[in-house]
C-alpha cells in the first residue's frame, strides 16, 4: 500500500489495510494493534516491541510522523518513507543509520523533509535521533506603556522547515497573556497529553517589582523553556494553536474568533469529564501518581531549604559588611600593620562580593526552575484524573451494555470508541510520561551540577584573594637602622 | 649572643606552641627560659572549702618545670610540678604590676568566657574552655618569662617552683595595699589628665593608641562571634541536602545513586564547619590578648601621668616656698595674702619671729629640692624603662599579629579548598544523575 504524497489520511479502511500490511512484515512475533478513533487525528500502532505511539496524519503533509517508543528513545519518521510495511520495518531496525528504508542517506531527502535537518542537529542531550525542525526563542523583553496599562512583551522568533508554516522565519512580539493563552488551548486540544508548565501568573503587587530586570529575565527564561517544550513535543509542536501563536500578526483578533482549526479535525478532543468513578487505578498509573505524590513532597523540601540557604547566607552577608571595615579601621591606627590589616580588610570584602553574586544567582536560577516542576506535576496530577474518567467513562458503559445481556453480537461503536479513547490516552500518556521522565533527569542534573559549579565558583573566588595576600602579610618590613 | 640554633632555642620553640617567641631570642634577654622549661601540662577539677566556708569547685593547673644545662648530660628528665588555681595567676599578675609599674606586664586569659557565638560555651566548667584557658595560662608564663625584666623576678620564680608558702610569701612583699593605690590611681589619673601642663607628646599618644587598640579588637571580636555564628548557620543548613537526597533517591531509578552520593557530600560539607571554627577560636584568643594588653598599656600610661603630676606638684610647691621667702626676705607683704591680714590684724611679727619662720621655710625649701629631685628622676628613669619596654612591645605586637592574620588566611584558605573539594565532589555525582 502505497499513500500518495498529498493525501490526507484519516480513513479507518486505510489504516486497516496499512496494518495488515503491516501484519504481513517478516519480523518473527510481531504485535499489531491498531486502532483508529473514528475523526481524531491520533492512532497507535505496535511494531515488535517498538510502540508506536501517537502517530499523527497531518494535513497537507508529506506523510505521516510518528513516534517510536523504546524507553527512552523517541523517533520520527522521514516524511517521504513510504507506509509500505516492510519499508517501515526496515526502517525501524535500521534507525541507528538514520537512514531511509530505500537506501537514501537521511540528509540527501527532499528539502521539504525533517531529515535534511538533521545535519543541523545542535550538539544538545538531545542526540537520540528526533528530528529539530523547529526552533522557537523567546528573548528580549520591552515595556510597553499605554494609557490603559503598562505591561512587557517578549520576542518570540521561530525558525522552521516545516510545511506547516508558511514562511521559514517569523519574528514577532507576545506579551504573558498570549503565552497563558496558548497553555489553555494546547490544555484543552491536547487533554490527553502533558503540557510543560507556565512561570507563575499572579505576582503580588508591592512585593515583587513585575518590572525589575530580575523578575523579567526570570520569567523569559521560563517562557523561553515553556516554548522550546512544546516544540520539541512530537504532537504538541504540530499544534494548530501552536502554529497561530507562532505566526499570526494580529493573536488577538484570532483570539476572538473563537473558532479553531481544531474543532475541523474533530470534536472527540472534548472528553466527558465527571459523572465517572473509576474504581480501581490501574498499577502503572497509580504508580505514577504516587511517584509524582512523594517527588512534589521532595521538591517541596528542597525548595524551602533551598530558600533557608539563601537566607542564612544573606545574614552571614551583613556581618562581613561589618567585619570588613573594622579592619580598615583598626590599620588606620597602626603602623608597620597597617598594609597586612589592610589586606585583610579586602579580602573580606572580596568574598563579601562573591557571596553576593552567589545567592543572586540561586535566587534567580535555582528556585524558579524548583517552582516550575512543582506547577508541572500539578498539570500532569490533572491528566492522570483526566485518564481516570476516560477509564471510568469506558468501564461503566461496558458494564451497561454487559449486564443488558444483549445477543447481539459484539460490542456497540460507542462502546468501542471509548475504549479506543482509553487506549490512545494510556498510549500517550506513557509516551509522555517518559519524555517527562527524561527531560526531568537532564533538567534536575543540570540544576543540580548549576549549583555546585556556583558553589565552586565562589569559593575560587575567596580562594584567590587570601592567597593573593599571603605575600603581603609575609613581606618583612625594611628594618631601618636608627641612630638615636 | 643570639642563639639560633642549639638546644636552648629547640626547647623554646617546643615551649612555644604559638610560636610567637619567634626566632630569635633578644640579645639582651637573660630570660628565665634559657634555663628552663615552662608548661602548663594538665587541668583538673577539685572540690573544696572556701575562704566562708562553702564548698566550691573549681580548677587547677598543673606547672611543669624542667631545668635545662647547657651540658646535655645533666639532662633532668623528669620535670618538677605543682598545682596552681587561677586567682593564684591573678595573685601572680598584680604583684607584678605594682612592682613593675612601667612594664606592660603580660595578660591572663579571660576569668569568664566573653565574645561567645552561640555554640560556644560560657560556662567556665566547660571542657574547651578549660583547655583553651590552660594554653592561655601557659603562654601568659611563657611571655613572663621570656621578658627582659619580669624573668628575673624572685616571687616569679618560686611561683613556678614552690608550691607551699607561696602565697604567704606573695602577700608579705605588701603589694596589695599598693594595688588598692593603683586602682586609686586610676580615679587619680583621671584628674591627672586635667591637670598636666606640659603632657609628654609621646605618652600622649600612647595613651590615644591603646585606646583605639582596646576599642578595635573589642569590636572585631564581636563581630567575629557574629560572622562565625552565621557562617555555622549556612553549613547545617546544607546537612538538610544530605536527607532529602536520600530520601529522592529512593523513588528514582538512574538518577538515584548520583543523588544518593551527592547527598553524603552534602552531611560532610556540614559537618566540616566545626572544626573550621574550632580552629578560628585560636585567631579569636590571639586577638583577645592583645585586647587586654591595651589595657595594661593604659595601666602604663596612666602611672606616668600621675608621675608627671606629681612632679608639677612637687614643682609648684617649691615655687610657691621660694616665693614665700622672698616675701619674708624683702618683707613686702602682699595685701591680700594671709601674713598682710595677720599683720594688719595681730601686729608687725618680731624679728626673732620672722628668723624662726625664714628657719623653717628654708628647710622645707631644701626638702622640696630633695623632693623635686626624687620626683625627677623617678619621672626620668620611669619614662626611660617605660619606653624601652613600649619599644619591645611594639616588635612583639607586630610580630604577633602578622603572624596571627597569616594563620588566618591560612585557614580561610584551608576551608576554600575544602569547599572547593566537596562541591566538585557533589558535582560529579549530580553529573552522573
């Protein structure tokens, strides 16, 4: 089965056919499952033991785009593979070459496709085989004034060769508003996945300066890493909003429209939510929500001692502002020790300097990034309970349908529909889940190795001042002969 | 002959664990060290009766004594000791600031615990405090002993080597109703300073720097006690790393054992800061004693005042007889001295009178020139040995203190490698998460 370049896929009977195609592939023990939930966009499918998660048929693409799911290895298809089962196969087995079924060397593909963007591949954790061909940036704050309200913009520049973008270059300025926008949209067109987390909305007014240049830059950044999340994201990165966000001029008037893209692919994005208990959480699922129970618990803690530290040596900071001049002081009054004390007196004041630049530093790098996750698990707790209603939602309109004990052979659609809806959450639940788990681990080991270089930076720092003066305290005074 | 190598200078390094006797021993410097070895070996607590009867502990201090000969072979190995308590050092320090009032005579280790931060114990029964008291008291006998003047001293000696009758020995110099005159003095001097009318320059300024010197080390002795307390706060607080990590690690797969070590780093960071501290109460007892030699400066400073007013007095005095005399002689009265009243009142005086009184006056004429002689020299000679011995001190504070901020700055530099160390080790586990 060949799919032709422009079509777009959505029909069951094609996939069906693909599958059993697929079904017909020469690898021993192969798994097929495929489902297709009638009007959305998303399927799974099982390959061996590659799942194959939330492949998505896009519109006017070249093919389709799927991720491979092993651990933590996720993959994308090359746009122009064809679908034919054995291609794909070869494909999935061959994928350390990054090479194409056919032979191709991945870079020599048509220019439309992601693969020729593999050569630019930046040098980033980033190396197992998914495809960059899209890159957002948020930088360069500006305040605005107007006479209804004063508030910050950020630029936000996109670099893609994607088709779904109309340019390959869009540079173009957003304010808050227009980010928490985009995390609403993406929450409510993508329930079943997990959305990276925004900076915090609400500031207290006349505690926290919104304009200061610490709050601002802290902010970029995490609007910075909220945006390069969702590009990176296999499914949330093909996001209509995502793409209106990125490229549209006027975001407001889009805003008012009301009306998305979306709702054209498909209504079965609203899941029902409530009326459903679920009974009994299924163990990887539970397993995670406990997991994510006892990590808030720890990054609670490390959060307030982390806040404790920077207090504790913020007072040490203000007795050696103290301590410092006492000793220019007391220099003042002496002579042959006035260089030595003199000496001291710097130093003090040198690693005065650099425990100044160190708390700084882990006030805006370190705690943000701490408050950041604990939002993250508070959407992704969300999601869970989501899943579990979808599960309840199934489980409960099986059971109608079981104790009616109807002859009638099978189970009704709508029945089936709710089971594909639990399995295309589960699919893509886990799919994420461990893209969370892996960003998670790079994340905090960067933190983490972020606090011990700060740490090592400041005691070099008060390191290279008292040596510097050991020769000064050592340097014998010229022993003058006085003739009385 | 200054003796830079040999027996005598390896025995007095080894008595010198500050090693602020330095290298070379003075030339003038017939110290008692030269022949013997001074330690302060032990402390221990004892119980006992009070002068009202009450029973009471406290501690002593075990002096060790060991003559050293020239000839190697005469070697005493086993040294002499006795037991000393602390009012017995005070008993020690008072006679000789009465006797020696222009020395600026070493001070004793503080009798209770001051500038404390919060982990240190003021409590005088305190295990550390006693043994940094019983170096204090082992370095006070150790500057005594190495001076030019104080080593020579009799009731010194026996200090150190007679235990029975000391004390009774102490007392019968007289030097306590003496002290009660230099405390006076001090109420006295503080007249004094009003009064003098052509102040020595240099005592002047003396007095100016010991004055800042006693309030610079004060304060940066409390200031000290506040950054240490502060600096042990940051370390603990890290400890709190070491447990959560442990606790974290357990819900996680690969990054749990990078987390696991990390956080072993983190209690050792924590629990390093004791000892850094512990160390840095030797640069705090260093600078403490030079605080309280400011106030044995001032001690000094304050006696040549008196001494200077008594000699203005002295002066006065005989200038005012002189003038006396001359009155009798050309029998010009003045009108309003006490004699033109007398006169006026009871009478012209008969020359044999006025003989008598020219006798007396003469004689008191010839004991203020006595007096003011004695006054003089006494001033002369107490400014001359007080200067010598400000001249000493001077080489020796600077000395020290140089010696006591390299210490320091060794040690900072200690506790920014040691830093240094435990976070690349924290890091290198947290790369591996």
């Amino acid at each position: 089965m060949k799919i032709p370049v422009d079509t777009v896929m959505y029909g069951f009977d094609e996939c069906h056919s693909f599958v059993s195609a697929a079904n017909q592939c020469t690898c021993a023990s192969s798994v097929l499952l495929a489902k297709y939930v009638a009007n959305s966009p998303y399927f799974s499918m099982c390959f061996d033991d590659a799942w194959i998660t939330a492949g998505q048929f896009l519109p006017h693409s070249l093919g389709f785009r799927c991720l491979l799911h092993r651990t933590f290895q996720q993959y994308s298809f090359p746009l122009t593979t064809s679908l034919q089962a054995p291609a794909c196969m070869a494909f999935i087995h061959s994928y350390q070459d990054l090479s194409l079924p056919n032979g191709t060397p991945a870079g020599t593909s048509s220019p439309g496709s992601s693969s020729s963007l593999l050569n630019r591949l930046q040098l980033d954790d980033d190396l197992d085989g998914e495809t960059h061909d899209l890159f957002v940036s948020v930088d360069d704050p500006k305040k605005h004034v107007s006479t209804m309200e004063t508030y910050i913009t950020y630029r936000v520049t996109t670099k893609t060769s994607r088709t779904e973008f109309d340019l390959p270059e869009y540079s173009l300025r957003r304010r808050y508003q227009d980010f928490d926008w985009l995390r609403n949209k993406l929450e409510e067109s993508q329930p079943t996945h997990l959305i990276p987390p925004l900076p915090e909305k609400f500031v207290m007014k006349g505690v926290v300066d919104r304009f200061s240049e610490e709050f601002v830059e802290t902010r970029r950044k995490a609007l910075d890493k909220f945006l390069k999340r969702v590009a990176d994201h296999p499914v949330l990165s093909f996001n209509e909003n995502f793409n209106v966000f990125l490229t549209a001029k006027d975001l407001n008037s889009y805003k008012k429209q009301g009306l998305t893209l979306l709702t054209k692919m498909g209504e079965s994005v609203k899941y029902v939510t409530g009326g459903y208990k679920l009974r009994a959480r299924p163990l990887e699922f539970a397993a995670m929500g406990d997991y994510l129970d006892i990590f808030t618990q720890k990054l609670g803690t490390i959060d307030r001692i982390a806040q404790r530290i920077i207090k504790e040596e913020s007072e040490y900071l203000v007795e050696l502002r103290e301590y410092s001049p006492v000793y220019s002081s007391w220099a003042g009054c002496e002579g042959e020790l006035q260089k030595p004390l003199e000496g001291v007196s710097s130093c003090v004041s040198s690693s005065s300097s650099a425990l100044e630049e160190l708390t700084e530093d882990m006030s805006e790098d370190f705690l943000p990034v701490l408050r950041e996750y604990v939002l993250y698990i508070e959407s992704m707790k969300n999601v869970l309970k989501k899943r579990d209603q979808v599960q309840a939602e199934y489980e409960a309109k099986l059971e109608a349908v079981v104790l009616r004990k109807d002859e009638k052979s099978g189970v009704p659609a709508d029945v089936e529909k709710c089971q594909d809806r639990v399995e295309c959450f589960n699919a893509d639940l886990k799919a994420d889940w461990d893209r969370w788990q892996n960003n998670k681990r790079q994340d905090f080991r960067q933190l983490l190795t972020g606090m011990a270089d700060r740490n090592i930076q400041y005691y070099e720092k008060c390191l290279a001042a008292w040596e510097s003066i050991i020769p000064l305290l050592q340097e014998k005074p010229d022993i003058k002969s006085e003739t009385d | 002959m200054a003796d830079s190598g040999g027996p005598e200078a390896a025995q007095l390094s080894s008595n010198d664990p500050k090693g602020e006797l330095g290298d070379v021993i003075p030339e003038e410097a017939r110290s008692l060290l030269r022949k013997m070895e001074i330690s302060v070996a032990e402390a221990e607590k004892r119980t006992g009766k009070n002068a009202v009867n009450m029973l009471e502990t406290y501690t002593v201090y075990l002096i060790e004594t060991r003559r050293v000969d020239s000839s190697a072979e005469n070697q005493n190995f086993s040294p002499d000791s006795l037991w000393r308590r602390y009012s017995e050092f005070e008993l020690l320090r008072n006679y000789l600031l009465v006797t020696y009032p222009f020395v600026i005579v070493p001070p004793l280790p503080e009798k209770r615990a001051e500038f404390v931060w919060h982990k240190l114990s003021a409590d005088n029964m305190d295990p550390d405090f006693v043994e940094r008291r019983r170096i204090g008291l082992e370095n006070f006998l150790l500057r005594v002993a190495s001076h030019p003047i104080l080593s020579n001293d009799k009731i010194f000696y026996d200090f150190l080597t007679e235990e029975n009758g000391w004390k009774e020995e102490v007392m019968e110099t007289g030097f306590q109703p003496k002290l009660f005159i230099l405390a006076d003095s001090r109420l006295k001097a503080l007249n004094a300073t009003f009064r003098v009318k052509n102040p020595d320059k240099r005592f002047t300024e003396l007095k100016h720097y010991s004055d800042e010197l006693q309030s610079v080390t004060s304060q940066l002795l409390r200031v000290r006690a506040r950054v240490a307390d502060r600096l042990y706060g940051v370390y603990k607080v890290h400890g709190n790393y070491g447990r959560v990590f442990s606790e974290w690690s357990a819900i996680e797969r690969e990054m749990g054992d990078g987390l696991q070590s990390a956080g072993h780093h983190m209690d050792a960071y924590a629990a390093s800061i004791d000892d850094i501290l512990e160390e840095e109460e030797n640069y705090a007892d260093q600078l403490k004693e030079y605080l309280f030699y400011a106030e044995a400066l001032k001690a000094v400073c304050r006696k040549h005042e008196l001494l200077q007013y008594e000699l203005e007095t002295a002066a006065q005095d005989l200038m005012s007889k002189k003038q006396q005399r001359e009155e009798l002689a050309s029998g010009t009265v003045r009108t309003f001295s006490l004699k033109g009243m007398t006169s006026k009142l009871f009478g012209q005086e008969t020359p044999e009178q006025r003989e008598a009184k020219m006798r007396v006056l003469e004689e008191q004429i010839q004991e203020g020139e006595e007096l003011l002689q004695e006054k003089k020299t006494e001033c002369d000679e107490y400014v001359r040995n007080a200067w010598s011995d400000m001249e000493r001190f001077t080489v020796q504070k600077d000395r020290d203190l140089r010696e006591a901020m390299i210490s320091y700055a060794v040690m900072q530099i200690s506790m920014c490698k040691k830093g240094i160390q435990v976070w690349t080790n924290a890091k290198e586990c947290f790369s591996k998460m």
